[in-house]
C-alpha cells in the first residue's frame, strides 16, 4: 500500500480496530499490530516513492506486556515500620541474657574445675595410704613374722606332718604328736 497514509490504510482494516466497549475492550492484539507497523516502516523505498507532504502521524506506542490496556496501576503496599524502642529492648535483652548466661557457664566450669582439683588430691592422698596399707601388710605376713607371732600366741612347729588318702583310707607318712614348750610370751 504505498502511498496511502496511516489514516487511510486503518480505514482499510489494515490494523485492528480499535478496542470496543464491553468484554473485548482491554483486549488488544499487540503482536499483530507492532509487526504490521514494523512491516510499514521499511516498504518504501525512499529513492523511487514519490514525495509525501510531511503529516503527522500518530504512533501507538506499544503497551507493557505485563499490563493490559485500561487497568491501573495497583500501588504498592505502603511500608510498615515496627516501633523502634520494642525491637531495641528485644535485641538488649536477647545481649544481656547471653552475657548472663556466658557469665554463668564460666563461673560453673571454675567451681567443677575446683572441685576436679580437690578430688585429685584426695585420691592422690588415698593412694598413698593404699601404698602404706599394702607395704604394712607385706610386712606382717612374712614368715619372720608370722613365726614371731606364732609363739606369741602359744603354737609350737609342727613336725613332719602325715596324709591321709580319701578314696582308700590309707596314712601316708607317720603321724607324730608336735613337740616344744609352749611359751607364751605374755
């Protein structure tokens, strides 16, 4: 259609028509009409067209795709601010509890070290009268000993002692009386 204006080629039903009122009015083809408009701008060649009076013509400016044509702008929600003075209250009590409880932690963690300290030194002292114990022991029951309070108990050596073999009742070795003086040592 060279030589036609924008006027004329509308009136032709060359772009849609314009909306309507009613249910099709926010509908509008976009795509068809910036393709048609993008056609219309290189199909003339400037070299053979003939000279055009300059008119002005009106250019639609391509809607959003993310809004239809005839609905507003829906405005943001307005920003909602918090009371600064309960937040600041909130945080410094959440700092001074964990301080507290910081404070608190170090102080059971000393007092149990404390108490660690003095039960090593008592088991250290246990051990060593475990040590004293065994070693008086030791000494108590060597045969010197043993022998020393044996008399003093009055007890004498005995001699060769004699057995008896259960399963058939016979005395191995001779049984003798023991022999020596009881001497108390009271």
């Amino acid at each position: 259609m060279k030589g036609t204006t924008t006027r004329a080629r509308t009136a032709a039903g060359r772009y849609p028509a314009p909306p309507t009122v009613g249910a099709n009015a926010l509908k509008f083809d976009y795509a068809e009409t910036y393709e048609e408009t993008f056609e219309d701008a290189f199909d003339t060649d400037i070299r053979t067209a003939p000279a055009e009076p300059a008119t002005p013509t009106r250019v639609r400016r391509r809607p959003r795709p993310d809004r239809e044509i005839g609905t507003a702008p829906v405005a943001p929600p307005l920003p909602f601010a918090l009371p600064r003075a309960p937040f600041l209250l909130l945080m410094v009590a959440i700092v001074v509890l964990g301080v507290v409880g910081v404070l608190v932690l170090n102080t059971k963690i000393n007092e149990n070290a404390f108490k660690l300290n003095d039960l090593r030194a008592q088991q250290a002292a246990l051990d060593l009268q475990e040590q004293q114990l065994t070693q008086r022991l030791d000494e108590l029951s060597s045969p010197g000993n043993l022998r020393a309070a044996a008399r003093r108990l009055g007890l004498v050596p005995a001699g060769t002692p004699a057995f008896i073999n259960l399963p058939d009742g016979r005395i191995v070795g001779v049984p003798r009386p023991a022999t020596g003086t009881a001497n108390p040592g009271r």
